[in-house]
C-alpha cells in the first residue's frame, strides 16, 4: 500500500460504525469519498466515516490520544476492571 498526505480528510467526522470507501480514481487522478447513504445536496448533513474501520472498531481512549476528542456513547468504547 502506498502512503498519501490527504490534509481536506479533516472535513469528514468520525463515527463509530459508518461505512466510507476512499478510493484512487487513476482516470480521473482524483480520490474519490463514497458514503454508504445518499447525501443531498440540499440540508445539513455530516459526512462521516469511522478512523478505526467497522471490524475492529476504536476506542475513546485512542481517539483522545490520537485525535484529540471522544465519541458521546462510543459502542467500541471498553473499561476494564
């Protein structure tokens, strides 16, 4: 896999559980953002994907020491004992 430094990434928020596809378009030399609903572009609407993917899900703790926030009810959210 290649490295690549995507600086507008900030415009998309995170949350846990949503499912976005960034992928390379090599015809039209773009990265392309696909959501799993229909946005319009009519109304407020966040656009929104998951930082630690679907499978493994992230935690409060690594998103405060990572990205510097938590998520308010976090479902991968863990307190051990």
């Amino acid at each position: 896999p290649e490295i690549a430094f995507i600086p507008w990434i900030d415009f998309a928020n995170h949350r846990s559980g949503k499912k976005a596809i960034f992928e390379y378009d090599l015809f039209g030399d773009a990265i392309l953002f696909k959501a799993e609903n229909k946005v319009s572009a009519s109304g407020e609407q966040w656009v929104t994907f998951d930082y630690g993917g679907t499978s493994n899900g992230i935690t409060n703790d690594f998103l405060l020491g990572k990205y510097g926030f938590v998520e308010m009810d976090n479902p991968n959210d863990k307190f051990i004992l």
